[in-house]
C-alpha cells in the first residue's frame, strides 16, 4: 500500500512537472479580422504566421468581422482577439450606442496605424461636402462596421438619414461597393481604412472620383460624441487626380483582446509584433513608423496585464 502511495505521489509529481514544463501559450486563439478588400484580412494573416512561428503551442484561426462586431466578438467569447477602432472600443467601454451593454471583458492589446474614414464620390455626382449627399444614392457596410456607423452620425448630424437617401446598400466587401460605383449604381460609397486603400485606388483607376471633406462643424459633433476621433489628413497626391489635402475623420486601429487571456501569452504576442515591424508594414506601410511608445499610448479602454508587462519592460510605459 506504502508502495502505491508513492508511485501515486511519484507520477502526480510527474504530470505536475510536465505541466509546468509546458508551453504556457498552448492554446487556440481566434483572431476576428475585416471585410474583404480591407487591410485588415491580410494583415490578420501576417500577424498569424508570425505568432504561430514565434510562440510554441499557439494556434490562431482568423475569421472575417468588422470594428464594432470584433469588440461584441471578444465580448462574448466568440474571439479572443479581434482589430477594432479606438473610438468603437471607447464607446463599448462606456455602453454607448450601438453597444447594447459596457464592454467590460474587452481591453487593450496595441495600437497599430491611423484609421482614415473616407467618403469618396463620383464627380458626376457633385458632393462637395457631407450635406450634399442627401438625396444621393450611397453604399456603406453592413451594421456592425466602424464607419457605417460614422456615416450614420455624420448625416444625422448634417439634419438627416438613410430615409432621406435616394438609396441606401449595405455591402461586406469593399470590392462589391467599388463594383457598385464603378457600374455606375450608386453615387457615394464610405469606408474607414487606410490611406491610400487599395479598393479606392482601383475605383480612382476607372472612374473620376473625389473625396469628400470633413467640415469642422461636423467633427466638433463627431468629437462631442466620442473623444476617441480626430482630424485627419489625406495629402495631395494620395490618389489619382487628387490635387489637394483632404481633411477628413479619424481614428487608431488596435488589437483588442480578451481580458482573461493569460498575461504571458498576450505578453508574447505584443513583444512579436514589436519585433517584426518591417513585416507588417510589408502588409500596410503606415505601419512602418510605428514604436512601441504608439504601441503602448492610451486608447481610452484598459490595458492588458500582459501588454502593460512588455511595454513597461522596453521603457514605453
């Protein structure tokens, strides 16, 4: 009996052992990304490889989201790490619309780039501001979507809505609202992304086109609203025929991130991400300038222990 006792004792102390000795990160993780056509699905896919390639035992499966689906995803365990904007994570935090409650399982992992929302029109159209787009026809994505959601706040805040519109689509994907405008369907189409986007420069390619500036009343509203947005501008030359800068609204894309995750993994996901710069900004070039000081700056939700480690350890907290 004394004899099973310790081989009983001998191998639980084993299986503690070999536990301990275990990768800590071993685990699956899902990572929600964006709408076709966006930087954020390739992007997703670097971040993958690099993650997979620098922490044993970790797994990530990526699938398609948007800003405000990613931060409800992360919220209720559909994910553990999705890409958002700063001011649709602030407004989860706070439980503001479209929230339907405080987002208090999401926080911050690290800012990544700037997040240009641009309203881009056919010349035909004749918009030249924001107010000119009442009567219009205009594409944007579906619900759930960061900058559907802006354009919402923009018309109300010019004394309109969809119901105003000559016609409203909702579109997933970047392409088939390029698609839309090139075939002539629609006269406006929204999106938040980067600077130059790839789907604008294919539609600026076809058809003559140009962006649509943010007036300082309706980004006073904007900022009234949600300190989480700012003024951005899209220099001369960005797209074709651009001929000026265009101000326009906007805000930082980051990685948000289960609050329960465990601290080493997510310590270890930012510290690779740190390290491999270049590799993202293959993916996105306004990534190229980014520190681990703009990694770490305050994105108005609260920060991962894990992130707060690294970070405090290279010196940018």
């Amino acid at each position: 009996m004394k004899q099973s006792a310790k081989l009983a004792l001998s191998a639980a102390a084993l299986g503690a052992a070999l536990l301990a000795a275990a990768p800590v990160s071993a685990q699956q993780v899902t990572l929600m990304t964006g709408p076709q056509g966006g930087v954020w699905v390739p992007l997703g896919g670097a971040l993958k490889g690099m993650w997979e390639k620098a922490i044993p035992g970790l797994q990530i499966t990526s699938q398609p989201g948007a800003g405000i689906a990613n931060v409800i995803g992360v919220q209720t365990g559909k994910a553990q790490v999705g890409f958002s904007n700063s001011s649709s994570a602030v407004d989860g935090a706070k439980g503001n619309a479209p929230f339907k409650q405080k987002t208090d399982k999401v926080c911050q992992m690290t800012n990544i780039y700037p997040q240009y929302f641009q309203v881009v029109a056919t010349k035909a159209s004749n918009v030249n501001s924001y107010a000119d787009i009442k009567g219009k026809r205009v594409v944007v994505q579906p619900k759930g979507n960061t900058a559907e959601a802006i354009t919402a706040s923009v018309l109300k805040l010019n004394g309109f809505d969809y119901s105003k519109l000559a016609r409203i689509n909702f579109q997933a994907g970047y392409n088939d609202a390029v698609s839309m405008m090139k075939d002539g369907h629609v006269d406006v189409f929204t999106l938040g992304t980067t600077a130059p986007a790839s789907a604008v420069m294919d539609l600026a390619n076809s058809r003559d086109i140009q962006l649509v500036p943010v007036d300082d009343k309706t980004l006073e509203g904007m900022r009234k609203q949600n300190g989480g947005y700012s003024k951005l501008i899209i220099k001369a030359g960005t797209y074709p025929k651009q001929d000026k800068d265009v101000p326009v609204i906007g805000y930082q894309t980051h990685l948000v991130v289960a609050c329960d995750m465990p601290e080493k993994v997510v310590y270890e996901m930012v510290k690779t991400m740190a390290n491999n710069i270049p590799a993202m900004a293959a993916v996105n070039k306004a990534i190229g300038s980014l520190t681990p000081k703009m990694m770490a700056a305050d994105a108005g939700i609260p920060m991962h222990p894990g992130a707060i480690k690294y970070f405090k350890e290279v010196g940018a907290l």
